[in-house]
C-alpha cells in the first residue's frame, strides 16, 4: 500500500530548555507539519509515504526536503519555486503555563501555489491512499480547491481518503471551516478529530468544561450524526483530558457504524505534544491498512500517539516495536537493556 498527504511543511524555531521566547537567545531548529509528519510515522511504520508540498527554491527548502528524505518520505513530486518557507515559534508549557504557537506563515511557497500546479491523475498513480488535515485548505482558496480536486481525483481512482478535522482558528473562521469542510465529508472514508474539531465543524459540544471530562456518550451521539447524514465508515476521535500543560489523559473512541471501541487509556507527562495528534492519524491508517480491528486499531493510534507526547520536536520517531511494547504491555517505561 502507497499513501499520498499533502500539505505545508514549515520551519519550527523553539527555545531550550522550556524557556520563554523573551528569554531566548537562540533557538533549536526542525521541520515539520500536519501530513508531513503524517508521512514520516508511515515510513517509519514501513508504508510506502509521498509528501505533496511546495518548498522554496533555497537552502532552507532543500534543507527541509533533506529532513523527509532521512525519513524515508517520497518527496519526487514536491514543487520548487521562488518565495519563504512558513515559520512557527513553540514554546513548550510547563505545569500550569500552557504552550504557545506563533505562526509566521503568511504569503508561504505553497499558499501562493494554484490549483494547476498539481497534477493529481499523475500524483495518484500506483497509489492506495489520500490524506490530508483541515489546515491545508485553510491556507489560501486556491488550495481548497486544490484539496477539493485531489478529493474528486481520489474517489475516481479509487484511492481510500482519510482527513483529521485540524481546525485552526489562526488560519480561517469557524464559519469558514464548517462550510468548507462538510462539503468534503461526502469523499471521506476515515475521518480523525478531537472534541474542538467537531464541535466547530459539526456544530456539537460534547465536553464539560469545567472539568474538561470526557462525556463518552456525547461522543458516540456526534459520531453516530456524522456517520448518518455523511456515510463516512471509519471514525476515530481522541479523548484528552489536560490536568496541567505537562500532565494529561489520553485515549481514543472507534466508530465503525455499528459499534464504539474505547482505547487504552495512559496517564502521561509531556515533554512536547505538537505533532501528538498527527502521530495518532498516522497509526490509524496504517491500522487499516493491515486490517486491524477498530479495537486494535484505536489502541495501536493512542499508543503511537502517547509516545509522540515523549519526543522532542513533531515528528513521531518510534519504530512499531516499540508501539506493540506499549500497547500490549503495562506502560511503566522501565529500561530495556
């Protein structure tokens, strides 16, 4: 099985040592992005992974097509041209100081690109699968009806579509999102998200928060309407539950349109969760790409996801030895000699 993402791979300028950024005077680099790093847990999971992107025709692009290709990430159709590479500033929480992210992105390589620049006849072929997030079209109208046109493309090809919701209030509004992304819905095979996702989207608010404890079944209502009036037939949420910016529940809740599966569920410290929910979509797809069951797969996801919680920088660098360990094992971290 093939897999094709697409979207914007940016540069993440983070201080050390969870330092703010007014205190830094330096700053550790690294590259990422939503399907980036979607494709880069996919090939390290061993699944054939091609990144669609635009890059700049620079150093800075060809250092950041240079980080896919260590991965093992397809980068043959990303596109080079002239313009800035996109730019995010993390600054990593502590205890009960939450993270911040500052974007820099605007007039990006790829938000400049149109819709002609791709080829998605060409790009899909001896393909299986399409994904992409709700951040991709979110960067200019253009590349949502790119994604429209990949979405049409897919279908005709028969390639299995997956799409995490990924709303980003920075980017577009709310109103924006929904209208944008229910017309998606109807190409839609596995559809990933979390309870802010659907509750701007779809329109439901199935959170408590004031505790910000999960109600299970306002869960399984949404999903149950999202599968009614969408016919999507694979859909797979996270359940976080935040006790402080480093500590947090995690865990997930399967729908396959006749029943609902909940995940194991960890107790974790966060030493950087960008990417946590990326790494989570990653080990969805390829859970149905080898067939496992909604049970397996939500619990493969949520630990692959879990150990992302515990990598610096966003890309999920774990082999799956390391994710079965986990999901089959008591989660305690003892050494392995």
């Amino acid at each position: 099985m093939k897999v094709v993402t697409f979207g914007e791979l940016m540069l993440r300028l983070s201080p050390p040592d969870n330092n703010r950024i007014m205190q830094s005077k330096s700053f550790n680099s690294s590259y990422a992005g939503s399907e980036a790093n979607v494709s880069v847990s996919l090939s390290r999971f061993g699944i054939q992974s091609k990144f669609i992107s635009a890059l700049p025709s620079n150093i800075i692009g060809h250092t950041a097509l240079s980080q896919l290709r260590y991965h093992g990430v397809d980068t043959s159709d990303i596109l080079f041209k002239e313009g800035r590479i996109g730019i995010y500033f993390v600054e990593s929480g502590y205890s009960q100081r939450p993270s911040l992210v500052v974007y820099d992105r605007k007039s990006s390589v790829i938000a400049n690109t149109k819709t002609t620049d791709y080829n998605w006849k060409t790009i899909f072929e001896s393909n299986d699968w399409f994904h992409f997030s709700g951040i991709t079209p979110a960067l200019s109208k253009e590349l949502s009806q790119a994604c429209e046109n990949a979405l049409i493309e897919a279908k005709k090809m028969g390639l299995r579509v997956s799409c995490d919701l990924n709303f980003r209030n920075k980017l577009w509004s709310k109103e924006k999102a929904s209208s944008v992304m229910r017309r998606y819905m109807k190409y839609i095979d596995v559809l990933i998200g979390n309870e802010e996702d659907a509750k701007i989207i779809f329109g439901f608010d199935y959170t408590d928060n004031d505790s910000q404890k999960v109600k299970i079944n306002e869960y399984e209502i949404i999903m149950k309407e999202i599968n009614k009036n969408y016919g999507i037939k694979k859909i797979y949420f996270t359940l976080r539950e935040s006790i402080s910016a480093t500590k947090n529940h995690w865990g997930s809740i399967g729908y396959d349109g006749e029943e609902f599966f909940l995940s194991n569920k960890y107790e974790i410290e966060i030493l950087d969760r960008l990417g946590a929910g990326d790494s989570f979509a990653a080990g969805i797809i390829y859970s149905e790409i080898n067939d496992f069951s909604t049970q397996k797969s939500i619990n493969f996801a949520t630990a692959a996801s879990c150990l992302k919680h515990t990598i610096h920088e966003d890309f999920n660098i774990v082999t799956l030895e390391e994710v079965f360990d986990l999901m089959n094992g008591p989660g305690t971290g003892r050494i392995k000699r």
